[in-house]
C-alpha cells in the first residue's frame, strides 16, 4: 500500500519541480496572482500525472 503512495508522490514531486522551473524562467514578468494560478495548475497536473503513471 506505501510504494503505490510514494510513486504517486515522487511522480507528482518531479513533474512540480519542471513545472517551477518553467515558471520560473517567466514570472519577472508576472502578477503574483498569476503565479498562484500557476502553483494551482501545477499542482493539479502533478497530482493527474502521478495518478495516471501508477494507473489509479
């Protein structure tokens, strides 16, 4: 039951950490506000990721 869980989390973790990386090489140019809507999306895509890659 705990590997299925950390998959997920390691999946959701790296596809978050290219994510940052993308938003980081734009965000001098944008509101914080859209930079929260990034981290939301980011982390719904992560955690869709994760779920897709273990297969639940």
């Amino acid at each position: 039951m705990t590997r299925p869980i950390l998959i997920t989390s390691f999946a959701t973790a790296f596809f978050c950490a290219c994510f940052a990386g993308a938003v980081d090489y734009v965000t001098d140019q944008l509101a914080m506000w859209h930079v929260m809507a990034f981290g939301a999306v980011s982390g719904f895509c992560g955690s869709f990721f994760g779920q897709k890659v273990t297969g639940r």
